[in-house]
C-alpha cells in the first residue's frame, strides 16, 4: 500500500506534465536559492528552518533533482534526535534523516521520540504519519480525529487524510469552497481563495475521488497567477513574498489536477 508521504511525492511529481522544461528549471533553481550556508533553507526570515527545508526537499524530489545532501547532512545532524523540538521540527527532522541511511538504534530513538509527542488535532496526527511513513512503522488508528465540516479548509483535508475513508459530505464541503474565479477559500463565508486551502482541499479531493473537472481550468489559472518571476510561488494573490512551502504546495496543487 502506497504511503501518504509517498502519494504527496508522486502526485505533486505530476506537475511536470504542466510546467515545460524552462519553467521546472527556474522553479528548481528559486529553491536552491533559499538555501543557506548551513545546509538548511529559509522561509520569509533569513534563517535556516527545519519545516521549509523539508518543503524545499520535497520540492525538489517532485521535480526530479538531487537534493543537496552533504550540505543538508550538516545541518540537520546538528539537530540530534530531535529531544527538543516540538511535533512539528520533529516530524520535518525525521523526514530529513531518513533520505540519509541509519542504524537500526538510531531508528528506534526518532520512533520512540515521535511517539512521544502528544497530537491535538488532525494535523498533528498527519505530521506523524508523514513521519512514521519514512521510518517505516506502524501508525496510530484510524479515525482519531473525525472530519469536522466546519473546520477550515487544511484541517478537514488533513482529517480526511488520517482517517482514509470516503467522506464524500467532506467532499461536498470541500468543491463549494471552490471559488468561481479559481482555487479554494479556507472557510464557508471566505471568498478568496489562498494556495494553502487549494493545494490540501485538492490533494483531499483526489483521496475521496472526487470530480475535479469543473475546477481544473479555474485553479490552474488561480495556481498560475501566483508564479512570480523569480521562479517561486505565493501564497495567494496580493502576496508579494514566495517561499519554498508555497512552491511545493503550487506543485501539489498542480499535480492533483494533471494526475
């Protein structure tokens, strides 16, 4: 069975249907652009981030290039096994060290710090499925958070993930936040669409096999609309910063609609 880390990797691979030659090229080059001399990449600060160089990893991986490795090892070696880190660094770090091969100890020790780590929600649940898929272990049962109908956009996709059943009133839910102008809004009463919502309400959608054919032109356009020339996305259409999340999140909302 495919895992959900490896679904987000092949779906967001799918991208490159959409996007010609120069343009992957650029994307790839704004992302290695944002790594710093530590080995780690860099959000809207100019500091290294475990969470936005585990995007800039994937990004990369979905584009078919190498990741830097030996400057990456630099970095998150300096990390350790991640005692200190709260569920969210943690997650990103385990994610990070194992495209880097490891003893069975040292597997044991991420796994036992992992599990460690309360979940509050159904994110949370869904960093540590992200995790556990790369270290190869069991995860928690289905079904720990229920899909709540009013939750904003990424939480109810996140829920629809963890819990890998067809919910298709959380479908519903999902495709009447669809803006008429391309994307999708975060909550029912927004009507502007951020590339956060679209690209996790469209990965939720192809989980539950949902019809994405009256969506795709308006959210690829949406999507489009937010390449800036630097070869990176935005996050939504009056944001003037790109970063290596919302790239990534732009390959996997363009790869849902192309796969």
């Amino acid at each position: 069975m495919e895992s959900v880390a490896d679904r987000l990797i092949r779906t967001a691979a799918c991208a490159r249907k959409f996007l010609h030659n120069d343009s992957r090229s650029e994307t790839v080059r704004f992302i290695l652009s944002r790594q710093n001399p530590d080995g780690g990449f860099r959000g809207k600060s100019s500091e290294s981030d475990l969470y936005y160089t585990v995007f800039a990893a994937a990004g990369l991986r979905a584009l078919g290039k190498p990741i830097p490795a030996l400057r990456l090892w630099r970095y998150i070696r300096s990390f350790g096994s991640g005692e200190d880190l709260d569920l969210v660094h943690l997650s990103c770090l385990i994610r990070l060290r194992t495209v880097f091969p490891m003893f069975s100890k040292t597997r044991r020790r991420y796994s036992q710090a992992l599990e460690s780590r309360k979940t509050e929600s159904a994110y949370h649940l869904f960093l540590k499925i992200l995790a556990g898929d790369s270290l190869g272990i069991a995860q928690l049962p289905v079904a720990a958070h229920p899909a709540i109908l009013t939750e904003p956009t990424p939480s109810l996709a996140a829920a629809v993930l963890v819990n890998r059943t067809e919910d298709h009133a959380v479908a519903e839910v999902l495709l009447n936040r669809s803006c008429r102008s391309g994307g999708f809004a975060a909550t029912d009463h927004l009507h502007a669409a951020d590339l956060l919502s679209t690209a996790t309400a469209l990965f939720a959608l192809r989980v539950l096999n949902a019809d994405l054919n009256e969506v795709r032109r308006p959210c690829l356009d949406y999507i489009e609309s937010l390449w800036r020339d630097s070869g990176g996305f935005a996050g939504h259409l009056t944001d003037e910063f790109e970063d290596v999340e919302y790239t990534f999140y732009a390959l996997l909302g363009i790869g849902c609609l192309m796969e």
